[in-house]
C-alpha cells in the first residue's frame, strides 16, 4: 500500500512525500524533489555560451568557445552525479534498523544503515539559518558508554529539506515502529 502526498520544502519547491508500509514493522518514506528542469539547464548553458561567444568575438580566440563548452559539460556532469538528489529514502525496520538512501540525478544511489540497536530516538530538531528557524528530522544514535546520553546525530532529508508539515508525518510513521520495538521485548 503506498500513499503519496505533496508538500513544500523550506525554501517553497514542490515536493512529493511517499508512504510504503511493507508490513506493521517496516515503513518506506520517500522525499521526491522536482526533476531537474530542461528550461532552467537550457538557460545556463545558453548563458554561459553567449557570454563565451562574447570573449570569442572580441579576443577572436577558438579556445575561448572551446573551454566554455568543456567546462559546461563537466559541470553538468559533476552537478547530476554529486549535487541533485531527487529522491532521499528513509527505510524502517522495526527489527533491523533504518536505511537512509539519497538518489542522485546521473543515477548513483548513496545507502547508510544503522542498526537498530544504536538508535537512541528519532526527533525533529530546530536551527536558526539566515534569520529563520528551520526544522529538520534527525536519528539520535545511543552513546554505547552511556545508555543514557547521545553519541552522535544523524540529520536526515538534507537536500529536500521538507517544512515541519511534512516532517511530522515522517516522524508519526519512524515513532510508530519504535514504539513497537519498545513495547515488544517486554509483553514476551
């Protein structure tokens, strides 16, 4: 059963929030940014070309239009393999742990896990960026010498960066199978 919802992220981009649940246990939330649009990649490049036209007809120099065209390529390239993320996973596993996948524009998936065991809590947390307070999701992972304390913080959806609307529904679907997890070890 998938369910999927739109939102908006901090900055007013239309984003889409999509609901797996595979089981009671184990939930798929996914993050999808707009796709990246040919109108805008159209525009740069048509920029930077004229203005290389530009230098090329007042220096008369063929390496002008040369470079412009091979730094434009290699920028899109680098900017499609390890800037745009369109879709970032969040995978919960009541059982097992979370998986956080982002899916980068070219194709490439970056994947961490995180057992469950070193999950302390999942919380939404504020920051104060430009002069506005933004809300962020973020795992707590367990400080292994002190069961109480907190060993490190694992921000999540960084690059979408959903408003607390959005965020809330993600955190009600991650406190729902934690919340099993807490419950279950003590009714066997």
């Amino acid at each position: 059963m998938a369910e999927e919802r739109r939102f908006s992220s901090a900055s007013g981009a239309p984003i889409a929030l999509r609901r797996r649940q595979h089981s009671a246990s184990c939930r798929e939330l996914s993050v999808r940014a707009p796709r990246l649009q040919l109108r805008s990649l159209s525009a740069a490049t048509s920029a930077v070309w004229l203005a290389a036209y530009g230098l090329f007809a007042l220096s008369e120099n063929s390496m002008v239009l040369s470079a412009a065209i091979f730094i434009t390529l290699i920028g899109l390239i680098i900017y499609l393999h390890f800037v745009k993320i369109d879709q970032e996973s969040l995978l919960v596993i009541g059982s097992l742990g979370i998986q956080v996948t982002s899916s980068y524009a070219s194709g490439k998936e970056s994947t961490t896990f995180i057992e469950m065991g070193q999950v302390k809590d999942v919380v939404i947390n504020e920051a104060i960026h430009m002069q506005k307070v933004i809300y962020y999701l973020c795992i707590l992972l367990q400080d292994p010498e002190d069961p109480q304390g907190v060993s490190e913080v694992v921000p999540l959806f960084q690059s979408s960066k959903p408003r607390l609307d959005c965020l809330i529904e993600v955190y009600k679907s991650c406190q729902e199978i934690l919340e099993q997890r807490k419950t279950a070890p003590q009714s066997s």
